[in-house]
C-alpha cells in the first residue's frame, strides 16, 4: 500500500488508542502557541468557546513577548522540533507541551510541566493521524467526552475515503476543462480551522494553491473572484448553514462550482456542531492523497521538509 494512503488508513486505530489514555486536562485563560496544524488544531477550540487564546508561534515571539516570563502556556509542536515553538518555551516560567515525540526538545526542557502525548505513531507525510488526534487530546483535556464521535468516525470511515476521492475526481476533471484560477475551502466556527488545515495539506501534497478562510470572510470580497473557480463548503448543522447555503447558490450562479464536505449523520442526530471537526477533515486527508495521485505528484514535500527548522 501506498505510505501515504496507509497513514491516512491509520486515523481510526490511532484515535481509538488515545481514548484508552489517561486525560491530562489543559489550562484556561492562557496562550496556546504552534505553528500550521499545530496552530489550527487549538483555533478549533476557541471558535468552540474555550477560553483560550491562540497564537501563532512565529508571531508571538517576535511580536507579543514583552521581555518578561510569563507564567504557563500550552506549546503545540507535533513534531515536538519546530523553531518557532521551542523559541516560545523560553517565553515562559512553566508550559504544558503537546506533541507527537515527547523525548524531543518540546517535551524534554526544564520547563516543561506536563506533556501531554497525542499518540499518533510516527508520520512522514502531511498530517492527517496527528491532526485526529491532537484534536482529541484537546477535547479530553478541555472536558468533552468525544467518544460516541470517534464511534462515528470509525464507523464511516469509508464513506469519507469515498468522498474524499470522489472531490479529487471532480476538481480534477474541472481543471482539465478549463481553466481555474482559484480554489477556495470555507467553514465557519470551529470548522474554519478545518477549512485551514485542509488548505494547507491540499497545497502540499499538490502543488496546486489552495486557500481555506472563513465562510463570511469569502462573502466578503473573495466571492467577486467567483467564475472559474472552485468553493468547497465545510458544511454543519449551525448558526451559518442558511447563509453557506445561500451564498453557494449565489457564486453557483456567478460561475462557480460548489462542492460541499459535511458528515450528515453527525447533522441528522443533532449532535454538537463543535464534534464534526473530527469528521469533516478526512475527506480532505483522501481528496490530497488521490488529487496528487491523478496529477501525478510525487513528494509531499519538495521544498523543505516536514519539519520546519529556521536556521
């Protein structure tokens, strides 16, 4: 089997483990610093109503710090490697590290009061297990029981390969048609950090450019680049499905075309909107591996690597 597709294939068994792990509950009312996945994951969290406060690394560091220690944050780095997020470890007289590697730098320096393992297993290609499962760790350490979802999960797991492809089918014969000069991901609440995280490993196992926001930010302007191009709807059973609906017809009519990614079991049960983050990010993960596969692209990463070291 393919390696990528076969980390893809892991998400399931990777998510049921974690549950049978002790919960190492996370801190309110602090930042929760971390780079690409590692940053979307906890955004996620505040679209929920977690009070946390989310930052980008990079942007912390060099823009944020005041000079003195503060006293506790949650540093994310899935690789436990990343520059970004071991420069903010010195920010700080004590942090709780969430990572994939916990004998790597992020889990191992003096500072650190707890680490808190996703345990996901390695992952050599664009994430998908890790991103499952760091939001769990969040889910469980903030004090949701997300069980009954990963049920869901597992159970329809192969409805999402099949949706997933089934994106890459169509984007790919949209692009052989004519051509597209742009394609966009929307979600709102806590789905705009799934619009993000699908982006960003839509762009790197592809090549191609693809840009996750938020639904209203897109009504906002970017709908005024509407014909030819391409809108995949993060959809859920919330305060913005009227308006996504509404919007996607109007862009339809503009010369666009809308896919849309929901989990409608999820919706039909009306369980809570903040649970489908679990679901509607896998799709994605399936729609990278087979869109790459149709353009026959080979390395997920080309320019760098998968781990970002600033020199």
């Amino acid at each position: 089997m393919n390696p990528i597709l076969s980390e893809i294939r892991e998400i399931p068994d990777k998510a049921r483990a974690l549950l049978s792990q002790p919960t190492v509950l996370l801190p309110l009312h602090v930042p929760y610093l971390g780079m690409g996945s590692s940053y979307f994951a906890p955004l996620a969290f505040k679209y929920m109503g977690v009070d946390i406060h989310p930052e980008l690394a990079s942007e912390y560091y060099n823009y944020l710090s005041t000079g003195e220690k503060h006293p506790l944050a949650v540093i994310l780095s899935q690789s436990g490697r990343s520059s970004e997020a071991l420069w903010c470890t010195d920010l700080f007289e004590a942090y709780v590290a969430v990572t994939n590697y916990p004998d790597n730098p992020l889990g191992t320096r003096p500072n650190v009061r707890a680490t808190l393992d996703i345990g996901a297993g390695d992952e050599q290609f664009s994430s998908s297990k890790t991103y499952v499962n760091t939001l769990l760790a969040l889910f469980r350490g903030f004090g949701f029981d997300p069980t009954s979802s990963v049920d869901l999960l597992i159970r329809n797991f192969s409805d999402y390969e099949q949706q997933g492809k089934a994106l890459a089918e169509a984007v790919y014969a949209l692009r052989q048609t004519r051509p597209i000069h742009g394609i966009y991901i929307t979600g709102s609440g806590p789905n705009i950090a799934t619009a993000y995280e699908a982006a960003l490993i839509l762009s790197e196992s592809t090549k191609l450019a693809f840009v996750g926001l938020p639904m209203a930010q897109y009504d906002h302007g970017p709908k005024e680049t509407a014909r030819d191009s391409i809108v995949i709807n993060i959809q859920a059973n919330g305060p913005n499905r009227e308006r996504t609906k509404k919007l996607a017809e109007t862009i339809r009519a503009a010369g666009a075309t809308v896919l849309t990614v929901e989990e409608p079991e999820a919706d039909r049960t009306g369980g809570p909107e903040q649970f489908l983050v679990l679901h509607n990010i896998v799709p994605f993960n399936f729609m990278a591996y087979y869109l790459a596969e149709k353009m026959g692209v080979g390395d997920t990463f080309t320019v760098g690597g998968k781990v970002t070291e600033v020199l």
